[in-house]
C-alpha cells in the first residue's frame, strides 16, 4: 500500500466514524429531536452541545471525505477518466458536507443548496465511480458501488413521490450510511491493495 493509499483508507474510515459519533451524540443531547418530524440538520441550530457535536462533526467529516477523495479515490483511479471524474464528483460531495456544517439553517438559502448539493451529488459520484471499476473490470466493486448508488438515492425518490415521513431525517440517514458503508469497502480494498 502506498503513501496515499494509507491516508486515503485512514481518512476515509475515520470520516463515518467521526460524522455518525457527533450526529447520534447530537441527538442524544436533544430530547425534542423526532425522527419522523425533523431534519439532522435541525440539530445544528439548537445553542450549546447540540449544535456545536453537529456542525463539528459535518465540517470534520467533509473536511476527511475531502482527503479522501482526492487522496485515495483519485490516487487509486489515476489514469481511468470515470474515476478521477468520480473522485471529483466525490470531492465536491465532500465540500457540500462541510458548507451544511458551516451553513446551518440559520443561514437559508445557503444551507439548503448544500444540503440538496450532498445528497444529489454523493449517488452521481458512485454512478460515475461505478462505470471507473467497469473499465477496470472490476465486477465485484462495480456492483457494490452501483447498488449504493441506487440505495443513497432511493430514500429521496420514495420521499419525494409517497411522502413516507414528514420529516428528512429518515432519508438522511440512510444515504449517509449507505455512504459511510461504500467508504469503509473502498478503504477495505486500498488496505488490502
């Protein structure tokens, strides 16, 4: 494993580690927090250790996912167009991540746009990805990286069209974790590499 494959995989693991300890530490310390009615982001708002867990932990994350990206997606792929253009698609997902944190709510519409940013971005990226381990002939990844595509999207298409919760909370989470799991694989095969 090279330089930059270890920090990619370093970086890349310790991102959903440090993004989902903050949001759930964030959440414990709300009692008003509704997993039906609320956004995560509605936890950045809140004064005191609520919102300073969350945004930290979402500045910090993309802060990593950002090092990620350029480090070990785009070190990975170096001459394969659809994965430096993943990587930069992955990239700019990475900054979305970080305006959210530092754009809460409070800041409308700029947090809005970031938030839309990440969650539209992040699925296009493992798209894009997806079609970089084709060319690679790498089957195994190319599936799991089309299947979380799919899985990060298809919380907001059902959101969006059945209105199965009020809230965005829901579908949030389970992109980020679909996220977090694709990162850890990745960062599983440059350990492995």
């Amino acid at each position: 494993m090279t330089r930059k494959q270890r920090i990619g995989a370093i970086t890349g693991i310790l991102a959903p580690i440090i993004a989902f300890t903050c949001i759930l530490s964030a959440i414990a310390s709300d009692p008003n927090f509704s997993w039906i009615n609320n956004a995560l982001s509605d936890l950045g708002i809140i004064h005191g250790v609520t919102g300073s867990l969350f945004n930290f932990g979402l500045i910090s994350a993309g802060l990593l996912t950002l090092i990620f990206a350029v480090v070990g997606l785009h070190a990975y792929f170096k001459k394969n167009w659809a994965g430096i253009l993943g990587a930069i698609f992955f990239g700019a997902a990475a900054l979305a991540l970080i305006l959210i944190g530092i754009f809460n709510e409070n800041f409308s519409p700029t947090h809005y746009f970031a938030s839309v940013a990440f969650f539209v971005l992040l699925p296009i990226s493992l798209f894009i990805i997806t079609v970089a381990f084709g060319i690679a002939h790498q089957a195994k990844m190319a599936t799991l990286t089309i299947l979380a595509g799919i899985a990060a999207a298809l919380p907001w298409i059902l959101y969006f069209v059945l209105h199965y919760v009020p809230g965005e909370a829901i579908p949030e989470t389970i992109s980020g974790i679909v996220g977090a799991i694709w990162i850890i694989a990745f960062c599983y095969k440059l350990i492995a590499a």
